[in-house]
C-alpha cells in the first residue's frame, strides 16, 4: 500500500497510509504534520457536508477554498508524480480517516 505526504508549499500537512479500498476510493489513516492546523477547518467543512446539493453550490463553496491552496499530493517513495489535491485526485479526510480517489 502506499504512503503519501500532503504539502502546501514547503510545509508538510500530514501523511497518509493506505490500508484498504472502497472503490472507487483508496482508504488512509492520517497523521497530521506541521502545517495541519492551518488547514484543518477547510477539512472539516468538507468532512461534515452531507446531503443533497442539487446545484453543487455548497459543495463548491467547500471545496473552492481547498483548491485554492493548490496541495499537493507525494508518494513517499518517489516513484510516482505528485498529484494536484481537487484537481488530479479528490481527498477527504475525518479525523484520522481519509479518502482518496485517483
């Protein structure tokens, strides 16, 4: 399974473990880094919304800030490029659990 490390910039925010699939998304444990706490409201915004949004506005609303911040996504070995978090891959993540789609 691999490790990823999610950075805004230079700063690590944290690093995750895929342990399992729930298709079409992998399954992670996060640890958070350094630069998770001036992301972690953005995060659990996104954790809470629930229901429907037939106009995807308050969806948006969610994402468009986290997308702003242009994360990026690391495989810790290297062997892979990294990925655009919301634009090559989407994330959640909920406490210690994530989501990611790729």
């Amino acid at each position: 399974m691999t490790q990823w490390r999610l950075w805004l910039g230079d700063v690590l925010v944290g690093e995750l473990r895929e342990y399992g699939c729930d298709q079409p998304c992998f399954l992670a444990r996060f640890t958070p880094g350094p630069g998770w706490e001036g992301v972690r409201a953005l995060f659990e915004a996104r954790a809470a919304l629930k229901g429907p949004d037939p106009d995807g506005s308050r969806t948006l609303g969610v994402i468009k800030p986290l997308q702003d911040l242009e994360l990026t996504l690391a495989p810790a070995d290297g062997r892979q490029p990294p990925l655009q978090v919301f634009k090559n891959c989407m994330l959640r993540i909920d406490g210690s659990e994530a989501r990611l789609r790729y």
